[in-house]
C-alpha cells in the first residue's frame, strides 16, 4: 500500500514538474535566447489556463463557459491567445532594455491576475474555475495519471524539439548576437524589434500552452495558484539553477527544484508543532538559499550554456 | 555610393555636437574624417548610419533622402558601419560572428527553420564557405572556434572588420579601425582597404586619429572641429592648414614634418 502511494505520488510529482519544465523552456526563449527580463510568467500562464478552462468545461452558472471543448481546442486557443497579449505588450514593451522589461512585464502579470480575479462573470473570481475535464478519463485512475504523465513527457519532448531547433537555427543565432551587442546586429540590417518580439511572442505562447497543460491536469483553477511566488519566481530559480541558454538545462533546473521544492514540504512535517505555522515560509527561503548559492558558485547553472553545433559540418 | 550631409545639426542637451554641417563622400573614394576629441566625428558617423536621429539637416546616400530610415533599412540600401569599441558578440564564436552578418537568411523565420530545415542548410553552406575565406584573409582561421569575448582588443577590431567583409555592403563607415591592431596588422588591414577600394571599387569613410594611416591611405580628408568641416582636401595640404594645426592644438598632425 505503501508503494502503491509513493508509485501514484511520483507520478504526481513528475508531471507537475514537467509541466514547469514546460513553462521554464518558455522563459528561456525570452532570456536565454535573447535576454528579455519577463517577470510576468504568472500572467501568461494563467492566461493559458483560463483560456482552456472556460473553452473545455461543460456550462456552468458561475462563469463564462458551456463549450465544453475537446482537449485540443483549448490548448490551441490558449497558445494562441497567450500569444496575442504578448505580442501587444511586446509592440510597446520590447524596447525597453532589461531592467524596465522587468518592471513593465511585474505589471503585466499583476493586471492579467487582478482580472482574473474581479471579472466574475469570466472567470468566478476567487473561487475559480471547477470541473475542467481531465484527459484519459476512460483509463481509470492510476491509469489516467499515468497517460497524462506520458503526455506531458511528450509535450516536453515537442517542445524541446521546436525551441532548441530554433536555438541552433540562424534565427537563434540572430537572438544571441541581439543579447550580446543590439546595435551591431542593428548595423548588420536586422530589424531588432522584430526578433525581440519573436523571442517574446513565442516564449509567452509555450507559457500559455503549459497553462492549458495545467489546468487539465488539476482540474480546479483559481487566482491563487497564480501566485507569482510559485509561478514566476520558481520558474527563475528553475532556469537560474539549470542553466539559462540551455535547454536541457532549463528542463533539468525545473525538475531538480521541483523536487527540492516538494521534499521541503515533507521536511516542513517534522517541525517542532510551533513552527509548523511557518512551514510555507521556511520551503521558499530554502529555495531562495538555493538560488543564492548557484548565483554564488555556478552562476553559469548546472548545464551551462554552449555554442550550439553549427548547422552545416565544415570540411577539414 | 555617395554619401551626402547637408546642414546637420544635433545637439546633447546643450551640446552641440554637429552644427550645420556639411560633407561628401565620393563613391570610390577612401574619405578620412579627422579632428580633435570632441570635434562631432562620431556623432556625424552615428547620424549617417542612422543611430542618431539630426534635430535637422538631412543624409543623402547616391541622392536618396534616408534621414527617417533605421539602421537596418540603410544596410539593406548598402550602407554598413563599424564601431569605435568593436561591437563583437562576446557569448559567440568568432566564425559565428561572421555568420549573422549576411542577408536573406531563409533560416532567420522561425516557419523556414522548424519545417523547411533543407532551404536553411543550402543558405548556411554559402555564407560558412564566404565565412571561411574571410577568415583566412584575416588569419582568424586558427581562432574560429574561440569565444569571441576571448579575443585581443587588437583582434577584435580584425573580426569587426571581417563582417565588413560579409556583408554585401559595398559603402562602409569605419571607426578608427586601427586602433589597438599592431603596426604588422594595421598594414595588411589597410592594403586590405585599399583593393578594395581602388580594385573594386567600394566606398569608406575613416574616422582615425593615426595620421600615418590617414596619410597612406585617405584621400581627400575632411577635417571637423567644434561640430562642422574645418576644411577639406589632400593630406599634405591640409596638415599645412594653419587652421587645422591650430584646431589640433599645434600639435599632433605631423606638424613637426611641416615647414
């Protein structure tokens, strides 16, 4: 019995770990890639998982919905919405260099969470959004659980396979050189805005897309499980921890904290009953030691980042 | 192509760093830009390339206003420019440095790079044999494969000028392109100016404060103090200038050689 548990809890673990995974290969597009400062993970995520929540839910008298879509349809709309708000607050934003690109994009998310959380009518504000259908239903539990692991999994392995092409295609290779020096690569006749907001559009999308992901998983969302702290930050210390520019490295980081991250609230069980209170406290400190100590003495990550293989072999 | 500046001026705050200034660069022609610090050159240079917009006056190139164009549009008309500090890109290597440079990358769209993935191979294998030889020509060949963040100040200004040599531009800005290469170097680098200017026929315009390759190499040479054009002509000529030996403080234009 047991067994049976922690077999049904790993399962629980990898795939939420794998959907940050998700979103922190998102983030390294932005950053890695090219080195847009997006604090505002939380909002397009978010964006991602209401969008597939209300388009997939059967009608409800609390919010905006009754589409009872497939699956499919509202990862799609998701991505694609996710997509669309980037590419506005990127029209006015990409400019803005990284520590203003932080701060626009801190409001960004606020705002998309606050209208999450006051459009009633959209969204059944802070009681969220119940009954979002999960996949594979027809498999039995521990069936389902494990089907939607394998999907998740594979999701990761689509993506992996979209963003590190892109990083090793001249496109990525425009996106470094922007990171490094803009104006040169202005003076090389590449219209910098337009890869900044590329970058940009398509990090927010495969953040939106994980949200979908997201919400089909848990099956209940609300503003609160976009709290910037365990959306926006954790994805940082992911990427910061795995290797930002590196895609298996952000894979990697998300995973490793994830895991840390879950342990900790096991640890938090055996304090002295006085300070079980400050249990949620104490699990993000250690994970903001965490970062400290990689910033420290490997502020590279663990899989730091490389040259990508070039695209044609030279000859001799 | 000709390069043309009519009556631009801009101003920092309450510098003014280019005032009504005016200048012509022949096709062909290999143009230095001297004056002392502070004289405008660099602003002028970023004005021409289009880094900083005149608060008036205009920029001609071969005729064609392109005083409201960006940067990128200017490569595309044949325009390129280099920088005073090279603007390398450090996290990359030096072949790769060279690799941005060319246009019409098919694999520049993301669409191309994910599902056309042959289109970008065919593009990549010209642009790496182009880079190949530019290499050589610069005896980078050895450091192609270096971070380009790990390269000598001196090697630096050699990889900035080898994406002069990849792009397709055949007009092209330099900022003091000799400074920090050594003396074995700068040679070769301006025989490398020279053909190409004299043989096929390209266009520079130097900013350079090391008279003796403004000497070997510039002709006419423009001088500029306090923003506009002091005077203009050959070399020899205008280091008599009493004018300009003044601007430069009795100092340093080989005036111990003048009469």
């Amino acid at each position: 019995m047991e067994l049976v548990g922690l077999a049904s809890f790993l399962v629980f673990f990898l795939t939420l770990a794998g959907i940050y995974a998700l979103v922190t290969l998102g983030l390294n597009v932005q950053w890695g890639f090219s080195g847009q400062f997006n604090i505002g993970i939380a909002g397009f995520w978010a964006i991602g998982a209401y969008t597939a929540a209300i388009l997939d839910t059967p009608a409800s008298p609390f919010h905006l919905g009754g589409f009872a879509m497939p699956f499919w349809v509202g990862a799609l709309a998701a991505t694609l919405l996710a997509a669309a708000v980037a590419f506005l607050v990127g029209v006015i934003c990409v400019d803005l260099r990284t520590d203003y690109l932080a701060i626009a994009t801190i409001g960004i998310g606020e705002i998309i969470r606050l209208v999450l959380k006051n459009e009633e009518w959209l969204t059944n504000g802070v009681r969220g959004i119940a009954g979002i259908p999960r996949l594979f239903e027809a498999l039995g539990r521990s069936g389902q659980a494990l089907a939607f692991l394998g999907f998740v999994l594979l999701a990761i392995l689509l993506v992996y396979a979209l963003v590190e092409r892109a990083a090793r295609s001249p496109w990525g290779r425009v996106q470094r050189a922007i990171r490094d020096e803009e104006l040169a690569v202005a003076a090389c006749g590449r219209d910098v805005r337009r890869f900044r907001l590329e970058s940009f559009v398509l990090g927010s999308a495969i953040m939106g897309f994980a949200g979908a992901v997201h919400a089909h998983f848990v099956g209940f969302i609300s503003p609160e499980a976009f709290d910037p702290l365990f959306t926006t930050f954790l994805v940082w210390v992911m990427l910061v921890v795995g290797g930002s520019g590196n895609n298996r490295g952000a894979i990697l980081g998300a995973f490793l904290v994830w895991a840390i991250w879950s342990l900790a609230q096991f640890a938090t069980a055996y304090l002295p009953l006085a300070w079980a209170g400050r249990a949620g406290a104490l699990r993000v400190l250690l994970v903001g030691v965490l970062l400290q100590l990689v910033l420290l003495w490997r502020p590279q990550g663990l899989l730091p980042e490389r040259p990508p293989p070039p695209v044609v072999r030279r000859d001799a | 192509m000709r390069i043309e500046v009519r009556n631009v001026s801009k101003a920092f705050g309450g510098i003014r760093a280019v005032r009504d200034c005016s200048l012509t660069v022949e096709p062909g022609t290999i143009t230095g830009l001297i004056g002392p610090n502070g004289a405008g050159k660099s602003t002028l240079f970023d004005i021409i390339a289009g880094f900083t917009r005149p608060d008036s006056g205009r920029v001609l190139l071969d005729g064609r206003d392109i005083t409201p164009l960006p940067p990128h549009r200017r490569f595309h008309l044949g325009l390129y420019r280099t920088f005073q500090i090279p603007r390398i890109f450090a996290r990359m290597t030096v072949e790769e440095n060279l690799l941005v440079v060319p246009p019409h990358q098919p694999g520049e769209n993301l669409l191309v790079s994910w599902f056309l993935w042959p289109r970008v191979v065919r593009r990549e294998r010209e642009i790496v044999r182009r880079a190949g030889e530019v290499l050589e020509r610069l005896g980078l060949w050895r450091l192609r494969d270096a971070l380009a963040g790990e390269l000598s100040g001196g090697q630096k200004k050699l990889l900035e000028f080898g994406r002069v040599l990849m792009s397709p531009c055949r007009t092209v800005l330099l900022d003091e392109p000799g400074a920090g290469v050594n003396r074995t170097l700068m040679a070769r680098l301006a025989g490398l100016i020279a053909e190409l200017a004299h043989e096929e026929g390209w266009t520079f315009c130097i900013v350079e404060h090391d008279m003796d390759l403004v000497a070997r190499l510039c002709d006419p040479v423009i001088v500029m103090a306090e923003g506009t054009v002091l005077t203009q002509g050959r070399f020899d000529d205008i280091r008599r200038d009493r004018q300009v030996i003044e601007a430069y403080l009795g100092g340093t234009l080989g005036a111990e050689a003048a009469p």
